[in-house]
C-alpha cells in the first residue's frame, strides 16, 4: 500500500500499525524503482504484488507453487 502525504521522504511522521511479517519499504527504495518519481515505484510495487498474488493463486494443490525470484516479477512491471 502506498501512502502518499504531505511530508517530506524521511520525516517518519505517518504511524504505522503493522502485522507480523509485513514488510516496509523506505521512501528512497520505491523513487529508485520508478526512476525517480515515488509515485511510478509504486505503480511498480502494486504490479509486483499482484504478479505474487495471481501466481501463488492458480495453483488447484494445497500447497502453492514456489515464488519466482523478486526479479522474475519486477520484469516488465508498470
């Protein structure tokens, strides 16, 4: 989920309530994936995510498929 306020990149003035095994990118990793500009990393993020997701859901076992390499799904992400 991206947040996007009105602070600057590292303020760290946006409370976060997090679950167990969640993870948090900072400000300055999501501007490099997208060149730059937040909002494009995190056009990239949400695509990686739903890659994850639809992967790991097409699978009719109990157990889902292995993950690809973080790379495999970053490929080709807008």
């Amino acid at each position: 989920m991206y947040l996007d306020g009105h602070t600057g990149g590292q303020d760290d003035k946006i409370p976060a309530a997090l679950s167990d095994g969640e993870y948090v990118l900072s400000a300055d990793i999501v501007s490099s994936l997208g060149d730059g500009n937040n909002n494009a990393g995190a056009k990239k993020l949400d695509a990686f995510m739903r890659k994850v997701r639809t992967h790991r859901g097409k699978n009719g076992t109990k157990l889902p498929p292995k993950s690809k390499g973080i790379e495999g799904y970053l490929r080709g992400a807008k």
